[in-house]
C-alpha cells in the first residue's frame, strides 16, 4: 500500500478484537512517532503505556467527569464504572504529553510536533493492521487523569491513543476536496 492509500484507508476505530498488541509492535509504532518534523529538535513528546489499571484509573477519571450530568448517585457511579471497565479492556491505549516550555511559540511548535508525531503512529498502525482512535479533550487537564497517567507537572497531555486490531473498520466519512480549500495566491 503505497502511502497515500495509507492515508485514504486510516480510520478512527472505536471496537477492537482481543488481540494483544506486542511490545514489539508498540516499539514500532512508538519510533514512527519519534521521527515526526521538530523545529529546533526540542523533541518534546512522551508516551506512556498505560496497563490496565492506569487504562481503568484514565476512564474512571472521564467517567466522573461524565457522572456529573447524571443526577441520581447510583446511575453516576454506573457512568463511572462503564467508562472506566471499556477503558481497562482496550487492548492498548498510550496517552501523549508534550514538556512544556516558557517559550510560547516553542510550546505551539511542539504541540503541532506532537501531532505529526501521532500521524506517524497512526499510518504505521493502519499499516500493521491496526486501529486506533485518538482522543483530545478536557479530561487530559483532570488531576485525576494526570495521576493515572503518572505525568509530571512538567508536561501537558495532548492525546490518548486507544488501538488494536480492528473489530469492525467505519466507512469512510464525505469531505470536501482539497480544490474546495484551497487558494490559490499570486
């Protein structure tokens, strides 16, 4: 598959078989990340590999967050318990943090280096057969979620990365030609 079918046939993928992912396989998707564009080569991004009680410690967090429009105490913590039970059965979820510099513009510049890491992770992953949704959002900044994480107040969360072997792969979603965005500037 030539990269640009890579890049068409990439999909956020939401159910996984069992299938474990090998550390091997992770080592992989984990050098593809590293070698991502980085100006000044701050190289800023972390992983971390998270085993399942950091993945139940993660979705419990999301899922209190998610409890909070629920307003009977026992229908909360059933949130609470779902989201952090689908989280502890992923067969990987890795959460990316960026280290955060002084520097604004360094911290833009290694928040989008961060990002063309993950697309590195996520083509070599379509490639190997592997699915993956990346996730962003407000939970990252949740202490709780920083705890299961184990980030240090040094970094910033960025995204979490569920994959495995794809249990069903989505259509593919309408989106505008390039031609349609694009300006052409003499």
């Amino acid at each position: 598959m030539s990269i640009l079918e890579t890049i068409c046939a990439r999909r956020s993928i939401k159910t996984f078989t069992d299938r474990p992912i090998s550390r091997e396989e992770i080592e992989s998707l984990l050098e593809a990340a590293v070698q991502a564009p980085n100006h000044r080569m701050t190289e800023p991004w972390r992983f971390y590999v998270l085993g399942p009680e950091a993945r139940r410690g993660y979705g419990a967090a999301l899922g209190a967050r998610k409890a909070k429009k629920v307003e009977d105490p026992e229908a909360a913590q059933a949130v609470i318990d779902k989201v952090a039970g689908s989280h502890e059965a992923l067969p990987l979820m890795i959460a990316v943090s960026v280290t955060i510099d002084d520097n604004p513009e360094i911290c833009e510049e290694d928040y989008a280096a961060a990002f063309m890491g993950v697309q590195n992770l996520s083509l070599v992953a379509c490639e190997m057969g592997l699915g993956i949704h990346i996730k962003t959002g407000a939970v990252m900044d949740d202490p709780r979620a920083r705890a299961a994480v184990g980030v240090p107040d040094v970094e910033r969360i960025v995204a979490t990365l569920h994959m495995g072997e794809p249990a069903d792969t989505p259509e593919p979603k309408a989106r505008k030609s390039a031609a349609e965005l694009t300006t052409w500037v003499p």
